[in-house]
C-alpha cells in the first residue's frame, strides 16, 4: 500500500486495543527477519503479520513496544536515516519521521533496542511476547530478562510473569475490522480474474508454468505485492498431489488443470481453487465429480452463519461427498458407514475451511476447550471441498487421475456469508462459456 494513502487509524486503533486487554505490562513484538536466498541474494522481504497488523511499517529491523497500564504508550524502534544505504535500497523513514507519520507515542534507533528494553523492562509485571516463535528472539528475551534479574540488589524486578501475545492478537484478528474487509474483498476480486485470466490462456500443449505466469500478470499488474501462497497449476493425475508447486508439466487434451493461487495484497491473502477442463469441455466422468463437489461446497456455503460450530460447513460437505462416492461406485456401503469408518479419506482427505487473513492460513483458535469455534460476524473462512481419485484397480477408469477442488473465500455476516471470491466462475455452463469465448477470440 502506498503511505501517501495509508489510513493509521486501524493500526492505532488495534495497538489501543491490544494495550487494553493486556491491562498492565511490556509487549514486544518483533517484526520478520530478512532471509538470505543464496549467497548475497534475499528473498523478497514480507514484514511478520502480528508487527504489521499493529504497524502498517513494512520496513525490517523493527520492533514495536507496548507498555500498557495508566498511561499507554507505544513506541517503534527502527532503522535510521542513511543518505549512503538509501542510494542503495531506497528510502527508510528513520525514527523521527515514521513516530509522525504512523502515530507511536514515541520511536527510536534499532540499535538502541536492547538496552532501552532492558530498562523498560524492569519492574514491569508482565512481559507480552511470542515465546518459542523464533529461537534468535527467545534468547534476546532471555538475555534481557537476565539483565534485569542482576540487577535485584539494585532494586530492579523482573516481570513475575510471561504471557502468549498471540492468544490476545489471535483472537482479535479472528475478526476482520473495516479496514482489513475492505483489502480482502479487493485481493479476492483480483485473484478472481486471475482465474479468469488463467482460464481463458489454457490450452492442451502448453505447460503449467505457462498458465502460473498468467496469474502472476495478473495479481501484479493490479498491485498485488506477492502470491499469499506457492501457486498450485497441477494438470491431469498432478491434480491428486495436494501440494504440487512443479507446474512443469504439459497441458493434455483431455485432462483437467487444477489452480489453487491467490494475491496478497497490502498484506491480506485471497485463496482461490478452480478446476476446469484443459480443452474447455468436461468430459462425462469430470463433470459427474465436479457437480458433486459443486453440491458439497453449496451445501457447505449455506451452512455458514452466525452462531454454528465451525465444523458444520465441513460436515455439510462432508455428507454430500460421501453420498456422491456411493452413488459413483468409488465406495461400497452405506453413508453412516463410510463416514463412520472414515472410507471417504482416500478421496477427500483434508477438511473443508481454515481460517483466512494475513497469513493464507490465518490466526485464530479454532477450538475452545471442548467445543469448536461458534461463527460470527467478520471471521473469514475458505470452504474448499475437494475429490482427489488416484488410478486404481477398484476404481472404475473413467474416473481415473480425476482431481477437483472448487475453493471460495466466505466472510460470515450478520445473516449468514458473503462469497468475496464469487466473480471466479465456477458452474459448469459458466467455466466452458468463458473458455469457449476465448478460443474463439
Ligand atoms: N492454498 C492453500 C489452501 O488452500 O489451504
Ligand atoms: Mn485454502
Ligand atoms: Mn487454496
């Protein structure tokens, strides 16, 4: 997101809240390190999720500090200014600058960090942070805690307790404020027509990577700053390979491609599975699976609400599937059986949702002690049902290397849920109209 338009009041507004719930204490919460790709070449650099939920700073070599209690403050540490660096790597805010511009009580020079922490630190109750996320940032932590603790015969205490910021930032970004529904409808919409895109470029002889480039263009050129995840282009028997990321292969005539790509936009992830026919034509056998997992995610979409369990979409689908597999003749017996016994698992072996945010698979519990999450307003969950048939003996060969997953993004509402993914075309007459027209231009 450019800064000229950037809006730091969500970001204030959740560090406020953060420092409510913590009630009293020191939270630290380090944003990512940079990683080395090979030799001198780095991976593109992603700011942590937890540290730009809180920031919108997109910078490394940062942290951000806050003290709750009486009087709450925050303050940033981060790089300095540097005329010479910035010839090399371009502009840093420097503390000065980026305390006005993105509104902490306070910002100092990185490498003040561990001293002024130290000091902070002291006869603070509590200390807030992610313990066990990163070995290089528990030892730093330990270290400063050590700190203080020689200093007892000073007078200096050391915080009686160290408690998960994650459980209190987990839960907040369970639900999607204004804001961070306003970025993902725009990340859904534009991983949408990189579907439409990838369809419309598909033809048999070309290979997947062909394919993976289209979706690339297209989350690009619509200012996506990355894929939230390894795009997934996996044609024919690929397709049964839950995380295939070759896309080296050749498109046949006759086979169907599954893609499982999504933007990231501003830090949000879109997450969008299609399956189609590589020639633009499903064949009696893949319609007859994709219709049934079609049904399964229709049958799964209508069971969001507020106030069900999480499970219940993925049962809903999990009910349509193992019905379709009996009636396809994948399996023998009856629908409580086979669900009973779990004999569905060979062809559909993951659940149906997982929770969507920041990171592709975001945040947040989904249990709570016995009892699964209860939906609500604002949470965001893929549903993404799925029938993967390896060739075997017992199964008959028209259904053979047949793999579909129809994956949409559902933010749940006051009444039920919105398809923020919907402009993705996904029934059967839609997907071949599309492609139809582009072989036609
Ligand atoms: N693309 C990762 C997933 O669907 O969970
Ligand atoms: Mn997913
Ligand atoms: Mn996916």
């Amino acid at each position: 997101m450019s800064i000229d338009s950037i809006d730091i009041a969500p970001f204030a507004a959740r560090r406020a809240r953060v420092m409510e719930h913590m009630g009293s204490g020191l939270a630290v919460i380090p944003t990512a390190a940079e990683h080395l790709r090979n030799r001198d070449s780095h991976y593109p650099y992603r700011a942590d999720s937890y540290f730009h939920y809180l920031t919108g700073f997109d910078e490394p070599d940062a942290v951000l500090l806050l003290i709750a209690g009486a009087h709450p403050q925050s303050i940033l540490f981060c790089r300095t200014k540097d005329a010479d660096k910035e010839i090399w790597d371009g502009f840093r805010w420097g503390p000065e600058a980026a305390c006005e511009r993105f509104g902490f009580d306070a910002a100092q020079p990185i490498e003040r960090f561990d001293v002024q922490f130290a000091e902070l630190l002291a006869d603070q109750p509590s200390l807030w942070f992610s313990l066990g996320y990163d070995a290089i940032w528990d030892a730093r932590i330990a270290g400063a805690l050590n700190e203080v603790r020689a200093q007892a015969r000073n007078g200096k205490q050391t915080p009686a307790q160290v408690n998960d910021i994650r459980m209190t930032l987990d839960a907040m970004r369970l639900i999607k404020d204004h804001s961070e529904i306003a970025i993902m409808r725009r990340a859904a919409s534009i991983s949408a027509d990189a579907h439409r895109r990838a369809m419309c470029a598909t033809r048999p002889g070309r290979h997947e990577y062909e394919i993976e480039a289209e979706l690339l263009h297209e989350f690009r050129r619509r200012g996506c700053q990355a894929t939230a995840y390894s795009s997934i282009v996996a044609g024919g028997a690929n397709a049964c390979i839950l995380h295939y990321i070759g896309n080296d292969r050749i498109l046949r005539d006759g086979d169907l491609l599954l893609i499982d790509a999504g933007g990231e936009l501003d830090g949000y992830a879109s997450d969008i599975t299609r399956s189609f026919p590589v020639n633009g034509r499903f064949s009696g056998a893949q319609a007859d699976v994709y219709r049934l997992v079609l049904d399964a995610q229709i049958a799964a979409i209508a069971a969001i609400k507020p106030g069900v369990s999480f499970l219940d979409p993925h049962e809903a689908a999990l009910k349509v599937l193992a019905q379709g597999m009996l009636d396809l003749r994948l399996l023998q017996g009856s629908l409580d059986g086979v669900i009973e016994s779990e004999a569905y698992k060979r062809f559909y072996m993951h659940r149906t949702s997982h929770w969507l945010g920041r990171d592709v698979h975001d945040a947040g519990a989904y249990k709570r002690g016995e009892t699964w999450q209860i939906l609500q307003p604002g949470m965001l969950l893929t549903v993404e049902p799925g029938c993967y048939i390896r060739a075997a003996d017992d199964v008959p060969a028209a259904f053979h290397d047949i793999g579909v997953r129809i994956e949409d993004d559902a933010l749940v509402t006051a009444d039920g849920c919105e398809i923020i993914t919907h402009e993705a075309p996904k029934s059967i007459r839609d997907i071949e109209a599309l492609m139809q027209e582009a072989e036609n231009d």
